[in-house]
C-alpha cells in the first residue's frame, strides 16, 4: 500500500496494523540455503580488510571479508567486540571505505564511486538503525520520521512509516515522552520510510531490556517479512541469531562461521 500525498485514512491505517500484527509470518519457518536461491544478491563484499592506523601503530579491523546478503533476507552479525561487525557493517553502507578489497551494491562498485555518488547511495537504497535513537528531541515522532520522506524520493507518509512498526498512536509526542523501545521503533520507521533495499541495524536491542528489545526485534521482523528489505542485525546476544534467515560469525576480523538456518523463531521466543 502506498500514499503519495495525503495522510493514510483511519481504515487505510488498521489494515496496515492487521498486516503488522499477523503472527503466522513470525512463526517457524524453513528457509532454503541462499546458495541455492534464485534471490539476486544486493551486497557482495570480496576480500575486504579495513587497517586503522593510530601513529605506528596499525589496527586490522577486518581481515579479508567475503560475505553476500540476498534479496529479502535477514542476516545476523554476531561476534565479541572487536570482532570486526560494526566496520563492516560501516564499509557496506558506505560510511567508512576499504583498505582492501571491494564491495558491490548489485552491480555497482561501491570501492570506485565518489563521494557525491556515495551520498546518493546511502540516501536512496540503506536504512540506518543504531543502538542510540539519534531522534531530534524538539521534534515530534512524525517530525522525526518527515526528516527522511521530505527528502527521499518515493517515501512513505510519516503516519504510513509509524503504522508498519506500531507507534503511530504516539506520533505527536517527543523523544522525551518516549520509552527507549517506543524510540527505537520511531528510528525504525525513519529508516524505512525512504523505502531502502537494505536495512542496517548496529545493536539495536543493546540499551533495551528484554520487554521492549522484543518489540523492536518483531518490528525489525515484520518489515522484513513484509516489505522483503534486506537486513543485517549486529548483536552480541546469540539467541536472537535464531529469528533470521542467516547467522555470520566474525572473530579478529575474520568471517568464522556463515550458516543458514533451517528453522527461524518468533522475537517473542528469543531468550535475553
């Protein structure tokens, strides 16, 4: 559903929430090994290493990266800090460049693009979701949200982008007369009302308790499921590695373990 001009109607707004809340979608289900997929691959990173250099001395943050996220597919970045997941996933959405290495946005390579066609990049095809809300505090939810449709080029409403993670009710109110998951899910629908081909989410359940880390998981969960964005989710909680479709596991800088899952979970099964 999509509304170019005018807010969404009140029965435009529940068939949104109906959608929202179906919970078959979130229940277990089989993925095929995205080897093996037809799905077009939205990110490839080949041989990417990243080296900080601080005086003489040099950090490798990451060490000879491949890794390939799926059209609609939900990957999980799990790791110790210092493993690697943030630099990664900073270098896919084009906040950080490569040492070495190359990184493909489907048929674009991201290691040659200028700085102009970057920030086009990052503005039209990813969403951004951090551990910290990073919402504007004198303004509203809607505000908030009408930072990103106001510039994007075939966005949601406001009301349409807070409907899909369920805090439209509270689209007037500020950051500060927001609980932490109830701001969370406002940067959520930030994200996604520029309608992105991917998702990046660094650790967006760190600061939640288990309560409300549970709703921004099913929110997460449900744009996935029902807008087919691609999403990576950097976490050090492994058991919220069982809601996605992929698990990758970094270790010194080093992809260690990339296995699919057979089986996904519901967010409300995931232990905290």
């Amino acid at each position: 559903m999509m509304w170019a001009g005018a807010p969404p109607s009140p029965p435009q707004l529940r068939q949104i929430k109906e959608t929202i809340r179906r919970p078959a979608t979130l229940r277990r289900m089989t993925h095929p090994d995205p080897a093996q997929s037809d799905r077009a691959a939205v990110f490839r990173a080949e041989g990417v290493t990243r080296v900080y250099r601080t005086g003489a001395v040099a950090v490798h943050a990451l060490r000879g990266v491949d890794l390939r996220l799926d059209e609609a597919e939900m990957v999980v970045l799990l790791g110790a800090s210092g493993s690697g997941k943030s630099t990664l996933m900073n270098i896919l959405g084009a906040l950080d460049p490569p040492t070495e290495g190359r990184v493909f946005f489907r048929d674009r390579d991201l290691t040659r693009a200028s700085d102009r066609q970057l920030t086009a990049f990052r503005r039209d095809h990813v969403g951004f979701v951090f551990q910290f809300y990073n919402l504007v505090p004198s303004l509203t939810a809607r505000e908030n949200v009408a930072l990103v449709t106001e510039i994007a080029r075939d966005p949601m409403t406001p009301e349409e982008a807070l409907a899909r993670v369920n805090i439209d009710h509270r689209m007037d109110h500020f950051p500060a007369e927001l609980s932490g998951g109830e701001q969370q899910r406002v940067a959520i629908a930030r994200a996604i009302a520029k309608r992105p081909e991917v998702l990046l989410c660094d650790e967006p359940t760190g600061a939640l308790d288990s309560t409300t880390g549970v709703q921004v998981l099913e929110a997460l969960a449900q744009v996935n499921a029902d807008l087919g964005t691609a999403t990576v989710l950097i976490t050090h909680n492994a058991d919220i590695q069982r809601i996605a479709d992929r698990v990758v596991v970094l270790a010194d800088g080093r992809v260690v373990r990339d296995e699919v899952n057979t089986e996904r979970i519901a967010p409300s099964e995931v232990s905290w």
